[in-house]
C-alpha cells in the first residue's frame, strides 16, 4: 500500500462553524490527520510519500474554471475587503435560491462565497487553496499509482480538507475539491474503462453523486445516514439511481440513525456486489470513519475493531484500489479506526 500524505493540510485550519445560530469550534481540524501519521507509524502498511504537485486541466476535468479561480484568489479578496478579516475565517452567509436567480454572476465577494457553496459550516482560511490543491494531487498520485498494469494493488491519499461533498463549481460539508472524483476521473484518463466510487462516509457522498450523475462509466455508490435526518439532508435517498445514461449507476444506501455494524454490513456486502457486476477496472473508495460509535456529529454504531472487517471486505472486491480520507470527528481514535481499515485491506 502506498500512501501520499499530504504536507500541506495544516494550513487549512478552520476557526469556527455555524451550528444552531452560534459560532463552534471547527470539527474537521489538523490533529485529524496528525492522528492518522501517528498511528501510522507505529503501525506503518506502507512507504509514505509527498505526491508530486498537481497540473491545473487534471482539476479542470472534474472542478469548473471560474471555480477553481475562486477558491485560489478568495481568501486575498476576503482580507482585500478588511484588513482585520486576516485574523477571521471567511463564511458564506447567503445564497441563491431554485427559481429566485439570475445568470450574472454577482462581483460581491459574499455574493460568490454563497454562489459556490451550499452550507455556513465550512470556513474558507488562508491556507485553504493550498492545503485543498495538495490534497487533490496526493489523490491524483494515488490513481496514477494504482494505473496500467505494473500499477500497485492499492494506494491511499492521506488528506485533508476531505472532499465527496465538493462538487462541480461548490463546496461545503468541510469540502473543497472533490478528491475521490479526481481519483476516479484520473483512472478513466488514465484507460479504466469503468471506475467504481464506494463512498462508506457517514454522510451521503453528494458532491461524488451530482459528478457522475449522467454517466454510465462511473458507478457511485454511498452507505450514509438517512438524509431525511442526518447531513447533507438534501440527497441521497434510494430512488436516486443516475440519469440519461447514467440511469442505473449510481446507487443510495440510506440508513437510520443509530445502525450498528451487522446492517451496514449487510448494505456494503450489497453494494460490494453492485460493483462486482459493474465489473470496474478499478475502485475508489471514499473512507470516511465517522461512521464511528464515538463520532461526535454522526449516529452510527461501528466499534474500532469493525473497521478491520471494512478493510476485509474492500480487499474482496479484488480491484486496484484509491482511498481518499474523507470525514471521522473522533479524533483520538481516527488513527486507529483508519489503519484498521489500511491493515484490514492489505490482509
Ligand atoms: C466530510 C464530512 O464528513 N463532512 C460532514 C459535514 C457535516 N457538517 C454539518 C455538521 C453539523 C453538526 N454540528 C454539530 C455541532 C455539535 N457541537
Ligand atoms: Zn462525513
């Protein structure tokens, strides 16, 4: 297993969230990735590496322009409009409505803050562009390194800000780039003819899902909590299945909130054999451990020890394999639940 970590995460460091008309504590910090490489080295499943840096068309073939050219300049522009803003986060505030908008994009900087984002819980800092642009390129390393045929069995992009609720042109849920269907789209380009995407995040992979959508070459694949209760609310029900062409490809396993490891279990050895008849060439799995009986923001049951069985059951598919780190709030215990996973996998 080979492991691109990303040096430049801890500059992406959120101050505060909105939760319930307040201002908390950020729950997606640095010491979430520290606990990863702690835990790592005692425990190491393979040589970790700096990935080489990123070309600007890979990202185009998932992120917009105009996108991509926000999230590099916000952060100059939000401290342009105040000096003082240098010491705050940038937080969206408003955004446009279905059916209540017009095509001009506004020049207002909380105007486009809202424009490409759907939620106030994920601060924009100084070090955002950099920390989300090496993250994106340890995931492109990943799929290169698992490509062609002397390519590796598996490879894991160990990074944060975490990235399947990014989408086209906006971020939110901690998300900026959308790593995992960067990891995706590079194993197409690179000659997969189909690619898998197996989100396991508590939360629905909707920026993943809007991504592919239309597209019979990439089938998604998210277990998350019950969107009628739990984040991103908006999508992930079961009758999402894809559209045009991407009618069947992709497919939602909702759970309720409290589950516990023997029913989603039971969903992921289902969606394993969704994406055994898909027959990929290759596998992207979207590793989020917040699925975690401790996880402060998340209500399912998995124990540490289950996580050896994920990494089991992810090995059985038998497919070249990227993970990108996704969420788990847990702090303390993401490192262990995360090489669980890793040493589960490489068996
Ligand atoms: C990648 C990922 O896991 N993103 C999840 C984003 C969830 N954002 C909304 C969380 C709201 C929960 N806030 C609880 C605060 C309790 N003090
Ligand atoms: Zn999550």
């Amino acid at each position: 297993m080979l492991i691109f970590a990303n040096p430049h995460h801890a500059q992406h460091e959120g101050r505060q969230e909105m939760f319930r008309g307040r201002l908390v504590p950020c729950h997606e910090t640095p010491s979430r990735l520290e606990h990863v490489m702690a835990e790592l080295a005692r425990r190491p499943v393979g040589p970790v590496q700096d990935p080489p840096p990123v070309e600007r068309a890979v990202l185009e073939r998932v992120h917009a322009p105009r996108y991509l050219d926000f999230l590099r300049t916000a952060w100059e522009e939000w401290v342009a409009l105040d000096p003082a803003n240098a010491a705050l986060d940038a937080l969206p505030s408003t955004w446009p409505v279905r059916g209540f908008r017009h095509d001009i994009e506004p020049s207002n900087f909380a105007a486009r803050m809202g424009l490409y984002s759907y939620d106030a819980g994920t601060p924009l800092t100084a070090g955002t562009w950099v920390a989300a642009e090496a993250g994106a390129a340890c995931a492109l390393a990943a799929a290169q390194a698992v490509s062609g045929s002397r390519g590796t069995r598996s490879a894991t992009a160990l990074t944060r800000p975490p990235g399947h609720h990014a989408g086209f042109d906006f971020f939110g849920g901690y998300c900026f780039l959308n790593n995992a269907a960067l990891a995706a789209q590079a194993l197409r380009d690179a000659g997969a003819g189909r690619v898998a995407v197996l989100d396991v995040d508590y939360h629905h992979g909707n920026g993943t899902q809007s991504l592919f959508y239309g597209r019979p070459d990439v089938l998604t694949v998210s277990i998350h909590g019950d969107p009628r209760t739990e984040y991103p609310f908006f999508l992930g029900h079961a009758d999402e299945r894809g559209k045009g062409e991407g009618l069947g490809f992709n497919l939602n396993l909702p759970l309720p909130a409290g589950t516990g490891f023997g029913e989603w279990r039971a969903a992921l050895q289902f969606a394993l054999q969704q994406v055994r008849e898909f027959a990929p060439e290759a596998l992207v799995v979207a590793l989020g451990v917040d699925t975690y009986e401790g996880d402060p923001i998340s209500r399912f049951r998995l124990a540490s020890d289950d996580y050896f069985q994920l990494g089991r059951d992810l090995a059985s598919a038998n497919l070249p394999t990227v993970f990108t780190l996704e969420g788990g709030y847990a702090v303390a215990a993401m490192g262990v639940n995360v090489v669980n996973v890793l040493e589960g996998f490489e068996g």
